[in-house]
C-alpha cells in the first residue's frame, strides 16, 4: 500500500452510493486493509466530475483518501475493473446485488478481514467470467452461513453418522440417513453429493465445480431454508433471487 503523510492508496470493491449532498455522495467500499469504510466523494454528481467513472457500485477501483476515523475524503478514484460482464446478465447482476448487499448490511465498518475480501472478491469476479449465477449464490451462501456460525453438517447423518446418507433436513442441520430422516422425500445421490461439495470447495475453486443447472435448483430451497432459520439475514435482493431459479 502507497502512503505519504496526508494520503494513503487503498483497492476497494464499491458496494454502495448514497446521497450526502447536492453534489457529494458516500462511497462504502470495502478494502484488504482497513475493511468496509465510508468515504466522502465530494463532486462527484456533477457531470465534470473526473471521479465519477471510477465511483460506481459494482465496480473495482484504486482510490486516493485522506484516511479518518468514521468517514474519509476521496482526493482521487481511478478504475481497477469495471466487472462490466456481470451487468450484461440480469442474473448475474440479481447475484452480485445480493453479495453486495450482505456486505454493506451485514459486515462491521473497520474490521478487515482477508477471508472476507476474498470471498466478495471472488463471487464477483465468478460472476464476471461467467459462472452460474446460481453456483455463486450457494457458494456464497455457505460464507453467510459461516459468517453467522452456522455449520452444516455434510460429513454423515447428523444424528447417528451414518454414511449412507438419503436427505437433507433442515431441522437436524444437515444430512440424515433412511433411519432418522422421518417424513422427509429422500434426495437424488446426485443432490446429496452436490450439497456436499457446495459446503466442502471454496468459491476461489468455482472452476473445479461441475454441476447441472437443474440440480443447482434444486439445492436453492435447501439453502434458503437455512438462511432463513439459522441466521436472521434479511435482504431486499432475495426476493429477485426467486425470478431465476
């Protein structure tokens, strides 16, 4: 990282503008080095801004601030990377709101973290390059599920660890074997083993995954399900999550 006496250079991810005044906005992005943070871009409504290309949401962008405690002044923005590929897919760009969303929401301000990076990072740029949209989302959603210390059991049967596992249970956390999966459908082995490997392969690793779209949607439910019991996240952007499964 450059630094001189009243500046520093940081790499940020923007994951959202607001208003600040007539012609300033507020840029939370989050950075390797000192997390999720707010700068102050003053400006950068007018249309003579030269900030203002590198200053918009869903973007990747090398910013000169004056660093402060609470919010920061931007002196300088240049692109990085537009990830202008994700905006030509509506499912995409539905995912990568979605990403953006629980980091702004869901992420305390100043604390970085280099897993935290990585993962928002990589679902966005897995987005870029054209992976499924849905993938990312499950893969994506294993890290809300962490971030929240929950753990999904995808070793054996939760209850008696059995490896001759038929279905998933949202009750027990995990999968459940024919003895203790009571009223619960038994899953396809082609579900089961693609649940796993969503829990077991890290994003960074997306291109090691090879499933099909139909068992992707399939996994949606479960997932969703353990969201909502397990966590208490509740995002706006869910609700377009259901327009492409």
């Amino acid at each position: 990282m450059k630094m001189t006496t009243n500046e520093e250079v940081v790499e940020g991810i923007i994951l959202k503008k607001t208003v600040y005044k007539e012609n300033d906005m507020i840029l939370h992005i989050y950075t390797k080095e000192y997390g999720k943070i707010g700068i102050i871009a003053r400006g950068i409504r007018k249309i003579t801004s030269k900030n203002a290309r590198a200053c918009q949401e869903m973007m990747i962008s090398e910013m000169s601030i004056n660093l402060k405690k609470g919010l920061s002044s931007l002196m300088k923005a240049t692109p990085v990377d537009y990830l202008r590929h994700i905006k030509e897919n509506l499912d995409s760009e539905i995912v990568a709101n979605y990403v953006l969303e629980y980091f702004y929401r869901y992420l305390e301000d100043n604390n970085p973290n280099q897993d935290e990076y990585d993962i928002l990072y990589h679902s966005l740029k897995a987005l870029d390059h054209g992976y499924s949209p849905l993938l990312v989302y499950l893969l994506f959603n294993v890290f809300v599920l962490n971030h929240n210390g929950v753990s999904i059991d995808v070793e054996g049967c939760v209850v008696c660890g059995s490896s001759k596992v038929t279905a998933i249970s949202l009750r027990d956390g995990g999968f459940v074997c024919q003895n203790h999966r009571g009223n619960l459908q038994p899953c396809d082995i082609n579900v089961l083993k693609a649940f796993r490997h969503i829990h077991k392969i890290p994003i960074q690793y997306i291109d090691h995954i090879h499933m099909e779209e139909n068992i992707l949607k399939e996994l949606i439910p479960y997932m969703n399900g353990y969201i909502e019991e397990y966590t208490g996240v509740s995002l706006k952007t869910s609700a377009f999550i259901q327009q492409i499964v």
